[in-house]
C-alpha cells in the first residue's frame, strides 16, 4: 500500500469584502498551497490550527 504525502496546510484569514467576491464567509480557513479552502469558515486562528492538526497531523520525530 503506497501512502501519499500530505499537502501542508496553512490558516488564512478571508475579510469581508474578499468573502463577497469569492462567495464566501469572512472567517479564518485551512488552505493548500495551491490556495484551495479545505475547511472553513472557523472563528479564530487558533480553531483553524487545530482543524488543520486534525487533517493533517504534524510529523512526530524518530529518536
């Protein structure tokens, strides 16, 4: 079975008149690099980063 890498997640924040253009609510969303929403709107930066831990968990380390 071959796994895929995980596409890096970022928060951005979508204001008011962009959300208008875009169709959209104003809020904070996980995006791909690419610039694709992959969740949203959430509330806060911090809701945000935990949602993209959920999809995307960080990579633990190997001692």
């Amino acid at each position: 079975m071959q796994t895929q890498p995980m596409q890096a997640l970022s928060p951005r924040h979508v204001k008011t008149e962009e959300a208008l253009r875009l169709g959209v609510e104003s809020g904070w969303y996980a995006i791909k690099v690419s610039g694709t929403f992959v969740s949203g709107p959430h509330v806060s930066e911090a809701d945000c980063s935990r949602k993209i831990d959920e999809i995307n968990p960080p990579v633990k380390k190997k001692r």
